[in-house]
C-alpha cells in the first residue's frame, strides 16, 4: 500500500473509526498520541519563560599591546596564582587565540580584572 493510498484511507473515515484506528495503533505499537499534543508547545497567548539573568562571568584575553607584554604578564600572575613560566606560556598562547583568565566570576569581579588587564595594555572580552 503506496502513502496515497494510506491518507485516501484516512480521508474517507470516520471520527470514530479514527479514534479506532489511533487506539489500534496505540496498543500495536506500544506508544500514544498524546505525547505528540504536548511536543506541540505552549498554547497561544502563553508568556514564554523569562530568560535568565547571567550570574556567571569569564574574563577572556583576546590580545595585548607588544610592548605591555610584561605588564599583562604580571596581571595573569598575580590573579591566576601562576609561576613566572606558566604566566609566560599562557600569555603568548593568546596570540595563536583569546584565552579565558579567569571563569566564573560575579559581574564586580569581572569587571575589577577586566579593568586590571586593560590598563596595563591587555584587550579584554567578558562573556
């Protein structure tokens, strides 16, 4: 039997012949129709759920003045508690690409290491 001949089926019954064919289906296949009504969505006029203010915050450096290399150096040192040859690595790994500092923050530590970093030449992101 083709689709078309499967939906002129269909078409030609009844509501109650449908509501047959659904239950049949149901218990051949052990699954129900009623999990397809609630995938639909929300109802019209239904207040989509208010999206949630970000709490969270990372510091990327994306780059920095050549000349202030040490100076930003110094800052990734200071806040990340790293040595003077892991500061080092990390802060040239940022040319090949930005590199979070620090993750997870609240919106005033962010923005206090953020200030940090570009006042001693660093290019700052925070997402």
């Amino acid at each position: 039997m083709t689709h078309a001949e499967i939906i002129a089926a269909v078409e030609s019954m009844t509501v109650l012949e449908l509501a047959d064919l659904v239950k049949a289906m149901e218990e051949k296949f052990g699954v129900s129709a009623a999990a397809t009504a609630v995938v639909a969505g929300p109802a019209a006029g239904a207040a989509a759920p208010a999206a949630e203010e970000k709490t969270e915050f990372d510091v990327v450096l994306k780059g920095f003045d050549a000349a202030a290399k040490l100076k930003v150096l110094k800052v990734v040192r200071e806040v990340c508690g790293l040595g003077l040859k892991e500061a080092k690595d990390f802060v040239e790994a940022v040319a090949a690409g930005p590199k979070t500092v620090k993750e997870a923050l609240s919106k005033e530590d962010a923005d206090k290491l953020a200030a940090q970093l570009k006042e001693v030449g660093g290019e700052v992101e925070i997402k």
